[in-house]
C-alpha cells in the first residue's frame, strides 16, 4: 500500500494504472475510519482492480462556526485499518495542495456567494437538491463537497466511486453532479453500516459522552417509528413526521435540525406518501453533535434498519 | 471522419481510443468555422493522435437578450472543412441531449444567480477573472462557458485542448479551472488569427453590413495605437485607455463595451503597466454586433497583430 500527498503524483499514479488497463475503484473519507468506510473499501474491492482511499478533511464544507479544527483525525490507525482491508494506495493531501493559497482562518469563512481567497477560485453549486435540508443548515456545505469530489475524480480518474446511504443527500447529488456534467464514473451506493443498537456509524460519534451516546439512539428510533406506521398504512407525511419530531422531542439533549420526508430522487418535499419511492431524512443536534440519518421507503435494505 | 451526437456514443469512443493508448485533442467550438478554427485544428494535429472538434451552441452562455437563435450555423460546410483538414470525431450534440429538460425559452432566461431547469442543475463557477470584462457584460455567461467545457472535458476526455487567444479572458479562465479542478488535460492557447486588414476572425462578422466591416477595423486599430505607444515607453494604462478610446469614439457605428488594461493573469485592472505581462482588451459593437480583440503585452505574438 501506498500514501501520497501530492495531487500531481496520485494523478500520474491513475493515469499509470488507467495505461495498464487496471481499474479504479474510490473511496472518498474524511478519515477517522470506521466499519461504515470499509464497507465501501469491500465494495469497491469487488469493483475494480485497484482501490485508491482519500482521506481528506475538506475545509470548504464546514461552515465557520463548524467543527472542522477538532474533526477527529488518525492516520496511523487508518493507514493500519487501510493496509489490512486490501487498500492499494491511501491518498492524503495537504489542504494548502487541493487549494493553493488556503489559509485556515480565511476559508472557514468561505460561503458560497462570498469571494475566494486568492489562488483558488472555481467553484460546482447546484440549486435543487443542494439548498435543502443538510445543505439549508449549513450553507456553502454541498458546494464544498460537489467542488471537492470533482476534483478527486480529476485527481484519481476513478472507474467507479462508493459512496455511503448515511450520507443520503450527498449522495444524490453525486449521482446528480455524474448525470448532469457525463463524469465517467459509475456511483454505488453503499448501505448504511450500524452499531448493533441501531445508531448509523459516524466519525463525529466519538463526541458524544456516555449519556449523550444513550440519547442518540433517538435518531433510529424515530426511523423505526417511521417505518412501523408506513408499514401500518400511513401516508400523511405530515403526521409521520410529527410522530418523528415528538419522539425525539421526549430526549432532553436533543435539538431537531431538521425531520423531513422527500422524494428520493428529487429530495423535494412529500406530502403524501403515494407508490412512490420517499426517503425519511433528520438530523439532530446531541449536545453539540450534530448526527443525520435516513430511511429509504418502501425499499428500506440501504437503512439496515434492525427489525424491532 | 465521424459524426457524433450522442455524449454517451463520443464518451465511448474516447474511451476505446484511450484503450487503444492514442492521445486525443479537443477543438471546442461553437461551429461557423473560419481559419481561426482551422488554425487550432492544426495544433491539435501535431499534438495528438485524435482530433475531435466539437460544434455546440452552448445555450447557456447565451444572455436572454443575445444572438442565441440568430447565431451562425452551417454543418454541411464546418464538415466539409473538418474532413479536408484532419478531423478524426465531429461531435454535435443537441441541446436537449448536454442539458436533459433543455427548453429554449427557459434556458435564455437562465443567470447563475437564477434556479435551475428541470432536469439539469450542476453549474460551475468562479469569482474571479469571470465577474470582470466580458462578465460583467455578459451575466452568466463565463458560468455556461466553464460548465459546457467540463462536460466537454468528461465526453470526449482529450490529453490536451486548444482555445484561440481572441477569447482571452475564456481561455484564462479555463487554465484556472484546469488548475483548480486538476483536469487532466494540456490547454494550449492558439495566436488570433486575422484578416488581411487586421480584424480578428469570429463567426460573427457575418453579421457586418459592408459599412459596419470597414468600422470594424476600429477594434485592431486601438489595439496597434496601444502598442504603439506602450513601445514609445507610455506605462500609464489610463492615458492608453483614453487614447484607444478616442480613437474608437471617432466611428459613428461603434459603442464602447470596455476597454480595459488588465494582468495578463489574474485579468485585474492595471494602473501601470510596469514590467509585468499585460493585456490590452476591448468590446465593441458595431451596430447590433459585438466584437471582441485583445493584445497582450510586451510579448504581443499571440496577438498576431500586424505591424504598421
């Protein structure tokens, strides 16, 4: 396995591999691996030849007051778990070498409308599924993420990229940045990987206290309930959603961000639950840890949602 | 020579091309072709193994008030010139198939500030070089121009691509996305190429009434009276601005757009033109047609400007 921290190298590295008509599978991160990582690394083992793992905490989708300075790092042990799960190249770069010119109290400030520091400038947005929910919280956030994912398919030229369920929006936008700009990669899409419990895995759960832990079961629970009365015939989005929000209300370190129930392809909102394909969306602040999760309906699998 | 409309078809022969270990030059255009054209077709012979010169209205960089439905078009002629010149791949697709929902009437009415049509919604950006010059007289544009050469770059994946210097402020601003965005392609500026009086080739000077082409020749003019006193020793960008603008002010037919020195890199305003790269730019129309010339400075050869 190999690490390397220059774009320039890991794209003739790609370009290298590409000539010798091996393929290549990606796995963006943030780093801080857990199971749900590598459940994307087996995936895209089985895809391609060679599995590049970038591991880059990208300061253009946190916002200013966000926690992008304490974001749990550790690379050592992700190298480890890296080397172990058949990882072929980990790509780490330098935020000074994927925006030349950042400077760390400038770019936290960085909004989407707002200028660019100087020596970096252009910049993927989107208007649709991007200003909603997650992207309504923490503005400038999808823009970061569109604008850093280009990139790391320009950098690793990959033949596909797995990306996780947990991550739902994200996600979509992907698929929609694909679609829209005939990127030649193909998604996957991974499920969501769970504590036995029930709570989506997460990098930023290692915030969270014991007691803080215990709560944010709420996030899963509310899905549950979700799940149970869609099953029982529910179709008033509005009324799932309340049920969802008192749920989560009766959790006293908890603060709702956002409960919404979406089309799953256009991420609008749904009133009526019809035939059509929904995804259950919320995101919850546990303290000061914010944690998303979602429900796919009627097919639930990329949940994993345990059966009650 | 082929002719190519489907983007997925033209992805899927650059793929097999790229198989086949044969490098591939993109000429993007907007079709109408003159000898300027030709000029980058000839460079992206000598550098590739595959030339594919793209012919597409780019809607979106169209203004609601432009020449959008009137531009010039003729495939039979732009083929004809392609087959005699080396061309490997036309690719032509239709509007509908680079921005899936394209509807004319909405589509004009776009600005990157405004939500996006059904059906497509990924654009690109920067703040920049593209808010200055043509920018700022053209609203939305320089977004259509970045956004169309991204898919370009993603369908027909060339190792390198030509754009003409005419269009200067565009071709800064796609080296900056190929920075920023680490697209694996070489860009390589091609000199201007001009009529035999000085005019700078564009499929618009068809638009010309015979009158309006004689004024034309007001554009080139400016440009050798900058040059002219630029090396007389004059540094002091506003004098060379008032005198290019006097000279222009004399014909009856011409409205100023801009004139404006800029940094030959960052496109910014320059106050005196000191030892650094300059260039010297300017947009008028000639009655109803908008013309675009530019010069750079002290090195001018891809200005191709002819001495006096």
């Amino acid at each position: 396995m190999q690490i390397i921290n220059s774009p320039v190298e890991m794209q003739q590295a790609a370009l290298a591999l590409r000539r010798q008509g091996r393929t290549i599978g990606l796995v963006p991160t943030m780093g801080f691996l857990h199971a749900g990582h590598l459940s994307l690394v087996e995936i895209a083992r089985r895809e391609s030849d060679a599995v590049v793992l970038s591991i880059f905490v990208n300061p253009r989708q946190f916002g200013p007051h966000e926690d992008l300075a304490k974001y749990p790092r550790d690379l050592e042990r992700d190298s480890a778990l890296c080397r172990r799960n058949g990882v072929d190249y980990i790509f780490n770069p330098p935020p000074g070498a994927m925006y030349p010119g950042y400077a760390p109290d400038r770019s936290e400030s960085r909004s989407s409308a707002a200028a660019s520091p100087a020596g970096y400038g252009v910049f993927l947005d989107e208007n649709d599924i991007s200003k909603r929910l997650c992207g309504a919280s923490r503005p400038g956030h999808f823009s970061g993420v569109l604008t850093v994912v280009a990139k790391l398919f320009n950098i690793v030229l990959p033949d596909a990229a797995v990306f996780g369920q947990k991550d739902a929006q994200q996600a979509a936008l992907i698929e929609r940045m694909v679609a829209d700009l005939n990127c030649p990669v193909k998604i996957i899409r991974a499920p969501i990987v769970r504590e036995k419990d029930g709570l989506a895995m997460s990098s930023r759960n290692v915030y969270l206290s014991a007691a803080e832990r215990a709560d944010a079961l709420c996030l899963s629970r509310a899905l549950k309930l979700a799940r149970r009365l869609y099953r029982a015939g529910e179709r008033d989005c509005g009324a799932i959603m309340r049920a969802m929000a008192a749920l989560v209300g009766k959790v006293e370190s908890a603060r709702i961000d956002y409960i919404e129930i979406v089309g799953a392809h256009d991420f609008k909102p749904v009133r009526d639950a019809g035939p059509g394909a929904i995804v259950a969306m919320l995101a919850v602040r546990i303290g000061n840890t914010r944690l998303i999760d979602n429900l796919p309906l009627p097919d639930d699998r990329l949940s994993n949602l345990p059966e009650e």
